[in-house]
C-alpha cells in the first residue's frame, strides 16, 4: 500500500492508484491522538452491550454464533462531533473532490468494532456494488472504470496482520467482480496496516475484507462510505438526525448529507421555469 501524509498527499497520484494501481493508499498525520481517543471512547461506549445491529459479509460468523464479536455502531454523526470533523476533513475532501466529482456525498459513517477472536468477514466489494454476487440485478456492461465509490477507514486502534487488519487483493480493482472462493483471496491479500489515526483510502471495487482478530485487544476503525452525487446513499442520514444538527451544519456537511442535489423530487409541485442547462 503507498503511504502518504498530510503533506504529501497528492490528489491526482491517489487517484492514479486508486484507479490503476494498488487500490488503495494510506494517509497519516490527518487526526491528532486525542480525536482519536475521543472517537474510541464513543464507540466502546456504544458497542458495550450492542451485538444485534445490522451487520454485513458476516454469515458464516452467524452461522457459528459468534456475530456478537464483531459489533456495529450506526449513525455516528449524532454520537459525536468528532465525526463530523472526521468525515469533511480537508485532505480527504480534496482527494475525494478528484476521485468522485467536487458534488460527492457520503452514504454511510459507522464503526465497526471486532473484539479478539472475531471472526472477520467474508471478501466482498463494497456498496453500490456489494450485492455484485448476484451480478445480472445491476446494468449490462457494468464496471469499475469510474468510482462510484471510496470508502475511508479511520483507524482507532493498531491494524496489524495479528489483530486482523483489513485484508485486499492489489489490483482486484481492475475488473468489477465479485471475488469467489477459487480466486484465493486469502493467499493472496496484503493488509491495510497502521497506527491509530492512519487512515486507509480506498477504491470499494477492491476485493477487501475484515480479517480475524487473533490479538489480545479490540480492534476498531471509522468506516466512512462516499459516492457521487446521485448515488443512492446507503444510511437515511438526514432521517436519523435532529432537525437542529441538520439546520447548523456546515457547508460541506450539508454537501455529504446531499442536502444539495435536489432529487428525486416532486417536479409537478416544483418551481415553474427551467432549471438545468447551460443557460
Ligand atoms: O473493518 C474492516 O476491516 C473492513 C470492513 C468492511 O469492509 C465492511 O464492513 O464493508
Ligand atoms: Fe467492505
């Protein structure tokens, strides 16, 4: 995975990579330790109990009863200001503005926690795609040529091979597909490594998944989901938040919201005139 800092990272050599090249990247320097404590505490604050929230790639962990070990907490833009800071920091805003179009939005902001011994998940791709298993419900010809996704983890604690890091097959990204088991994505994954407060950038179209936690400690990471204007988004964020968070937020919170693109709307009942075009 290429690396890179605050300083250094470059929008277009990202895109490139993501793109083209591995898949994804990593970037440090971008949270200081006591956002990062603060955003942990929360989410251990509100995964004590929780093991029975909506969950994804994880079926054979329900068929083995132990769903409880990696646990899920939604909706966190109302569990804290600390993500919001976290979803429209400027060096992801940037890169993403060259990755998804400066109109993209963000679909979905959520931890995922998995406690030692969790069992990971299966290798996926990610949202709008992740149900390419079934690959005949989404249009003829569909590929992965432009993004209709990113995803952003955000690290909260150390991602080592040990405590079950993200695992990714470089260049999976290529070709949309949905990895199937005779493609051996475990022999052939790296992993998204780091420190708490890296962050790991990449395209959802590369094959990744949770990996199993084989560490003495809780392994966590901010999950944030971003798509192109008109996808979409996979949380009911507005829905799920007060109507003062929504009237007070900022102008790119409002923008990753999708407070901006008007539809679907109800053009019968819209404001008479035209309103698209060049003129
Ligand atoms: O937590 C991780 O390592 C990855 C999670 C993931 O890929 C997902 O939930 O879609
Ligand atoms: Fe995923």
């Amino acid at each position: 995975m290429k690396r890179f800092t605050a300083a250094t990272a470059n929008p277009a050599e990202i895109v490139e990579e993501l793109l083209n090249g591995g898949g994804a990247v990593g970037i440090s320097g971008l949270f200081t330790a006591q956002e990062i404590a603060e955003a942990r505490a929360i989410v251990m604050a509100h995964s004590e109990h929780s093991a029975e929230k909506a969950t994804h790639f994880q079926g054979a962990a329900e068929g083995a009863g132990n769903l409880n070990l990696q646990r899920r907490v939604w909706n966190l833009l109302a569990k804290g200001e600390v993500f919001s800071h976290m979803a429209t920091h400027p060096v992801l805003m940037n890169v993403l503005r060259s990755f998804l179009g400066t109109e993209f939005i963000m679909g979905s902001i959520a931890a995922n926690r998995i406690l030692p011994g969790g069992p990971g998940q299966e290798p996926h791709v990610d949202y709008p795609y992740w149900d390419f298993h079934k690959p005949e419900t989404h249009p003829v010809g569909f590929n992965g040529s432009f993004p209709m996704n990113a995803q952003v983890s955000v690290l909260l604690d150390p991602f080592t091979k040990e405590s079950g890091a993200t695992g990714y097959v470089p260049g999976s990204q290529r070709e949309l597909r949905y990895p199937a088991p005779e493609d051996g994505f475990y022999n052939r994954c790296e992993r998204m490594t780091g420190e708490p407060g890296d962050v790991a950038l990449f395209y959802g179209v590369t094959w990744h998944c949770a990996m199993p936690n084989k560490a003495d400690h809780d392994r966590s990471a901010i999950l944030i989901q971003y798509l192109p204007k008109w996808v979409k988004p996979m949380e009911d964020m507005p829905a799920a938040l007060p109507q003062p968070f929504l009237d007070n937020a900022s102008p790119e919170l409002r923008q990753l919201l999708g407070m901006n693109y008007p539809y679907p709307e109800v053009l019968d009942a819209a404001k008479a005139g035209n309103t698209e075009g060049r003129k």
